[in-house]
C-alpha cells in the first residue's frame, strides 16, 4: 500500500487526546503541534483515521513543506510540490484554506490565490494542457502558515469529522460533536457510570457518549471527500475499515445516559437526533429544569455545556442559574461534574473552586472545562 505523512488537526488543547487515540489504532506520530497531530500511515490509515478518530477536524495528506517568507517563495516552493501524484488532469482543486501565525505571509486570500496558480503551472506543465476543466473529482487543498513554514495538505474528509451526519436539527449554540466526545474523553466516565446532561440542547453530549459505550465509530455513517478520489484510495480499503467498524458496535449496550432541557422543542430534537445515530434506546430524553436535577443513585456524571450569557439579555441570569447548578450538584452523592463554560464567574456562582480548569475554544469562544471530580464508587470484590 501506499505511505502517507498524515496531519489530523483538532481544537486546541486536544492534541493530548487525540494523540492517545492515533496511537491506539497503531500508527507511528511524527509531531504534536497546536491544533493537530502528524502520523504516518498508509491507505488503510487514511480511511481509518476518517472514521474512527472521535477528536480529529479532518484528516489530510501531507503535500509537503517548505519556508517561504516572499510571494515569490510561496509560489515556487508550491510549484515544486509533487502535484500530479494525486490530481488527475480532470481534478477539480483549490485552496480551501489558508492559516497563518508569525508569518510574513499573512493574508489567506493573496497564499490562496498564489498557491493556486502555481499548481496550475505545475500541472500545466505534467499534462501539457494549457487549461484545466475541473469536472472530476474535488482535491480541496488546506495550507498552515507557522513562523514562515508552511504546510500544505491535501483533504481526504471534506466536510469537517464533527459532522457525524446525525445532527440534522440544532440548538441555537450547540456544542460541536469532535468537541463534546473529547470533553467526556478527558473524563473518567464509561458506558457502567450514570451519564446526565442537564442541558442537552440537541442531544450532543449524550449522543457521543451512547456511541462511545456502543463502540460505534463517529464516521460509520458518512461519506468521505477521498472517496472520489481515482487511485489513491480504493473502494476494498474503505469497504474493509467500514466492516471493521460495523464489527465493533455492540447495541445491546445498556448505559444509563439521560439529557435535560427546559425546551420541550429541543427535547423533541434530541430525540430525533438520537434516532438518527442509532442510540436513540439508550438515551432518556425528559423536559426537565436543572433545579430538578436529583438521582437515587450515587457515582453519577454530570457532564454538560450550560448557557454562557454570551447574548445581552441572558447575562442577568447566569448568577442564579450557575448558583442552582452548584446546590443540585452537592445534593447528588459522590457524583462528579464536569461542565463547559465561557461564563467569567462559573466558580464563583456554582460556589466551589473546581479541582482544575482546562481551557478550550467552543468554535471561537474561549471558554473552560471546570472539573469536579467525586468519590469512585468501591472495587467490585468478584
């Protein structure tokens, strides 16, 4: 099979995560950077990657990389890259997008444009055509820009892997689903422990952890940009990672996962998003309010993103609301709880200091993942 020098990229402050998972599928890491993770692999990682990695953007291939610190430079080194060993005469490419930190080169529009003219010259020159008609399959082509390095990458995911293809309807701010399968990943929660959601908006957080206790792999059910693409990867090798994958789910899983909200609308869109990811029997979606948040049980999770206050009129109740949070979790025993928020005074309102903060970006919102962690519950003695 063919090698490839694969990037994965993910939300900053998850490279850790989704490091541990790259290695779990057994491939050799080359680098961890801000915001993604290099690996080598072959065809059958490629697929692989793109369905089994719970934390990752997208997964590309790594074109090359060179120092350009000049328009001139960007556009020679990109020339120099080995285009025609992945874009057909036929290819339909462009430069989807382009990141830059600390670079000279700052503007995306002015890399994008550059980059692209000078692949058309390359491949001018391999197919000796003098224009190309773009009717074949789609090459997007991603490049990062760090301290005038810059790499570029082909993409085999398309539409980024947080969409799983089961969330048809969304809440107004919902949590992305790469983001909220890494915040119970960075958890000790499993598929035995009680799992609650008090605010479960469209079903995110308990949807990604009812597949996690399954075993289903977030990207079973969706197709893939690299599909298209004529002798990189073949079908037998996507039609093999997706039995694989079909091999692992295990629906006579059992967990106990409720979510919350004070919407009957957005319970009702859970529900439904839920039925769509083929985890709707394992799930208890209710309207309820947080200030009826109670459970007979002990050991329980509460793991959830709540409001924000990001829009004006809601800010004057973030104080009772973070308050309530805090007096429903103390009436829990030995539960654990572990919430996402961008809201400056969460502590402070929930009144008690978390065992330790993360910070993470939900989309461009700084925000941190509060941990508080209770009691295990006693080593079963058989």
């Amino acid at each position: 099979m063919r090698k490839f020098e694969l990037i994965a990229p993910c939300h900053f402050g998850m490279e850790a995560l989704l490091k541990r998972e790259i290695d779990d599928l057994g491939y050799d890491i080359t680098e961890v950077a801000d915001g993604r993770v290099t690996f080598f692999g072959d065809e059958e990682a490629l697929c692989r990657g793109n369905i089994f990695l719970r934390t990752a953007e997208r997964i590309l291939i790594k074109v090359g990389s060179f120092h350009a610190v000049s328009y001139e430079e960007l556009f020679q080194g990109t020339k120099a890259l080995p285009w025609e060993e992945y874009i057909p005469a036929d290819g339909k490419f462009w430069v989807a997008k382009a990141a830059s930190v600390k670079s000279g080169l700052f503007s995306p529009s002015d890399i994008q444009s550059v980059m692209k003219k000078a692949m058309v010259e390359r491949l001018k020159e391999v197919y000796h055509v003098s224009w190309f008609p773009e009717e074949g399959a789609r090459f997007p082509i991603r490049v990062f820009l760090m301290k005038d390095q810059v790499t570029v990458g082909l993409d085999s995911t398309g539409e980024s892997l947080h969409k799983r293809g089961y969330r048809k309807l969304v809440a107004q701010a919902p949590i992305a689903e790469n983001l909220a399968a890494a915040l119970i990943m960075l958890t000790p929660w499993n598929g035995s422990r009680i799992l609650v959601d008090p605010f479960c908006g469209s079903g995110t957080i308990p949807i990604e952890a009812a597949m996690m206790a399954a075993g289903m792999a977030p990207g079973m059910r969706r197709s893939f940009t690299a599909q298209e693409w004529p002798g990189i990867v073949g079908p037998g090798v996507w039609r093999d990672a997706r039995e694989e994958a079909e091999e692992q789910v295990d629906l006579q899983v059992k967990p106990e996962i409720q979510g919350y909200d004070i919407d009957d609308h957005m319970v009702s869109i859970a529900r439904e998003n839920a039925r769509l990811a083929g985890v709707e029997h394992m799930i208890h979606f209710q309207r309820r309010d947080v200030r009826e948040l109670s459970h007979p049980k002990k050991y329980g999770f509460i793991i959830t993103n709540p409001p924000y206050g990001e829009r004006l009129h809601d800010r004057e109740n973030m104080p009772e609301l973070y308050k309530v949070i805090g007096e429903r979790f103390r009436m829990l025993d030995s539960w654990s709880m572990y919430l996402i928020s961008a809201y400056e005074n969460a502590e402070r309102d929930i009144g008690q200091k978390s065992s330790k903060n993360r910070k993470v970006y939900n989309g461009m919102m700084k925000a941190y993942f509060y941990q508080y962690p209770g009691a295990r519950p006693p080593k079963d003695r058989r």
